[in-house]
C-alpha cells in the first residue's frame, strides 16, 4: 500500500442535548486539569481544534500521538504505508498480534496513480483465482466511480443508498448455479464500505488563512501610533502592600488602560481585515484582547526546513565543528552526523547500517566513510575533532531499531514541541534535538 494511505481518528466527544453538554463541559475542566494550568483555557481550546497529521506510525510516532491525544487534539490522521511487522509489536503499543501483516494506516481517496491501477483491473475478464484476490481498496474504487456515475458525481448519502451500494459490490461476486462464491475479498470490501462515504476531510480552518498575521501588523500600527512606541499595556498588576481601597483604584486605572489599548489594537486589526476584503469580524474580540495581554511575551523563532538543514552545502560547519570539539556536545554532535550519516547510507544501499549480523564491521566502515563525507561537505572535516568509533559501532548494532522506553522519551518531547506550536504558547526548540540514551543527556543544535 502507498504511503499516501491514511486514517483518521476523531477524539472529540460529540454532544447530544444541552444537559450533557454542560457535564461534558465538567469533567473536561477536571480530565485537563493539569494542561489548563499550564496553558490555561485558551490554549485548550486550540488543542481541542487541533487537527494532527502523523507521519509514520512507527514507536516514537504513536507515543507522540498518545501524548496529544491525552492532550485533548481534536482528531489525527495516520499516513504510513509500511506493513506491520513481527518487530512492531515488541516496541508499539498500539499494536496487538492481530494487527500482524497488516496495513498500519488505511486507504482513503485514490491518487492519479492508484486511480490508473484500479482502472486496469477488469472484473470482468479476470480468472476465478484472480477475481477472489482483488484489493478490497481496488474494488471500493470501482464502486465508488461507478456509483458517482449513476448518480451525478454524488456518493451514498441515506441508508437506503448505502445499503444499495453494498449491494452493488456483493452482486459483483462470482456464482456457480445461482450461488455465490465464498470471495473473501468482497466481504472485506462490504464491511468497509463506510470509508467511501466517510473519508477524511480538510477543515474549513485549514483552509482559511491565519489571523495571527493581521494581528502582528494591527500591533504594529497601534505601536506607531497610539503606544508611542510601546507595547499594550497588560491590564493586570502585582499584589502589592496597600489599602484595598487604593489597590481596587490602581487596578481600575490599569484595566481601563489595557481595555483602550486592545480597543485601538482590535480597530487596526478590523481594518486591516476590511482593508483584504475579508470580513472585519473575522477575529473574535477576545481573541485580540488575549493577544494584547500576552503582546510582550511575543518571540519570534525562525527554523530551517529539513531541505535546508540536510542541503548540500547548507550546514552551518562553524558550529557543527565547535560541538563535535566541546567536551559535553561532542558525542550528541556526533550521533546528528551518524544518523544523517545512516540515511545517506540507506539511500546508497537500501537498507540501514547493521542490518544483518554478518556485515556488521563492514556496514561500520562505509558508515564512517559517509560520516567522514558528510563532515567534509559541511566544511567541518579535518583536526582533531570527528567521530567515535565506538559510537559507529552502536549505531551499526542497533540497525535502525527503536526501544519502546527511548521512543517514549522522544516522542513525549515532539508531543511538547506540537502543543506549543498548537497552544502559540511557550518557546519551540530552534534546532535539532538529539538524546543520547545512553548518556542520558539531550542537546539542542542549529547546524
């Protein structure tokens, strides 16, 4: 199956009456306790928006993904073509032995090329052996295009339609005197029939371009203006020794200035959005108010792409060799250079480093001849600083495998990283994180 195969998963709850909603409302106070605490009740809300793509259900990929998950995102989608594997089970918790040999993620809709493959299968003309082995994915494509074409390019909508469509594709079995052939793959392809009806879609959010933009130039206007070169003011001050009386009057004076400062931030801001033919109410008010209490703990991170960081040419080689020569960064600094090392390895030979017991020694010498390469390019090769045999030899002898406790770690740290993205909230990383297991030491670099 293509690596452009996906699942979605929806996490969210749906209500059903006001009632239930408003215990729903409840016991999400009390399941995000913690998390609210950290990122408070509108970074909430963004996780509970958030729409995750995870790319590559590997261990470390589903430990992130149970991370957010717990973290209240709103749904995810799994693109990974890779077949479970007896190795899976050992370090993946989402997998049981059933899932063995089977997809780790799911069709939904076809692309050119799979469209191509579909169109060149013919039921018809096919042998009985053949007939009984088509893809289930295979014959929901056919039904689906033939469905759309009886019917004005729309899908199964009603339940009478659904049932009809399953039909369809029940009919397409083979017969002998009137009874139908035991085809296992039409029964697999009836019982799956929900993912033509049902396939994963963009959200509308995705879709519409982001206000934090319009909010950055409405900051800007109002700092050129009326702040006078400063920020909005917070609104809200320090307990401080006084008489409430006074400290009740300071802060009315301090809220009533942050009311007008995010009053005149929220006026730039509707005309900013009236200003690109977009609907001037497009920003809620509360959200610019949010904004204009946090203005001043607004950063900027720029991060390079992963064409960028693995370019040729592009490494910073300065800092590349001045933390393969510091005593604390020089063995993390070398496992960044291994393992991009081992994909390059990959690439070269189509399988990892160590991959088989026999070739390990002479998978440790190309593998240091393409660290050493790699060094070279970067402008970092030469002098005393490089890298370790013995840590060749480990990353030879763990083969691109992944330890369930490791992928734990690392992927609680890229479930972080994405609720800070998600929430706007608190510092990403600005380069690479590398753990080294087996130091137990963890180092952030910007090669």
């Amino acid at each position: 199956m293509s690596r452009e195969a996906s699942l979605s998963g929806d996490t969210s709850t749906p209500t059903h009456s006001l009632a239930l909603s408003g215990e729903m409302a409840v016991d999400k106070s009390k399941r995000y306790d913690r998390g609210i605490r950290v990122w408070g009740a509108h970074g909430q809300e963004a996780l509970e928006a958030a729409r995750v793509c995870l790319l590559n259900a590997g261990p470390t990929g589903t430990e992130a993904l149970k991370n957010l998950v717990l973290g209240g995102i709103h749904s995810f989608t799994i693109v990974d073509g890779a077949k479970v594997t007896a190795a899976d089970l050992g370090n993946n918790f989402l997998l049981t032995a059933d899932s063995l040999a089977g997809s780790r993620a799911r069709l939904s809709n076809p692309w050119p090329e799979l469209a191509r493959y579909v169109e060149g299968v013919d039921l018809a003309s096919a042998e009985d052996q053949l007939h009984s082995h088509v893809p289930y994915a295979v014959l929901l494509a056919k039904a689906a295009k033939q469905w759309q074409e009886q019917h004005d390019g729309k899908l199964p909508g009603s339940y009478p339609e659904r049932a009809a469509f399953k039909d369809m594709i029940r009919s397409w079995q083979r017969h002998i005197d009137g009874i139908p052939l035991e085809e296992e793959n039409f029964a697999e392809a009836a019982s799956n029939a929900h993912k033509v009806w049902a396939p994963p879609t963009v959200s509308p959010e995705l879709r519409a371009s982001p206000g934090f933009w319009v909010l950055v130039a409405a900051l800007r206007r109002f700092i050129e203006g009326e702040g006078k070169g400063l920020l909005p003011l917070e609104g809200s001050i320090p307990d401080m020794h006084a008489s409430t009386q006074q400290y009740l009057e300071l802060q009315r004076i301090y809220r009533a200035k942050a009311d007008a400062d995010a009053a005149a931030v929220e006026a730039h801001a509707r005309a900013i959005l009236e200003g690109a033919g977009r609907d001037p109410a497009a920003i809620p008010a509360a959200d610019i108010k949010h904004f204009c209490k946090h203005a001043r703990y607004l950063r900027l991170v720029r991060c390079r792409s992963l064409a960028e960081e693995t370019g040729a040419g592009s490494c910073r080689g300065g800092a590349l060799r001045a933390a393969l020569a510091a005593e604390d960064t020089a063995a993390s600094a070398a496992l960044y250079v291994l393992l991009r090392a081992a994909d390059r390895f990959h690439q070269t030979y189509q399988r990892y480093p160590g991959s088989y017991d026999s070739e390990v020694e002479e998978d440790a010498a190309l593998l240091k001849s393409q660290a050493q390469a790699l060094l070279a390019e970067c402008g970092a090769g030469g002098g005393a600083a490089g890298v370790a045999d013995d840590l060749v030899g480990e990353v030879c002898r763990c083969a691109a495998g992944e330890l369930h406790v490791v992928a734990a770690v690392v992927g609680a740290v890229a479930a972080q990283e994405a609720i800070k993205i998600v929430t706007g909230q608190f510092v990403p990383l600005g380069g690479v994180l590398i753990y080294n297991a087996m130091a137990c030491t963890s180092s952030v670099f910007a090669f």
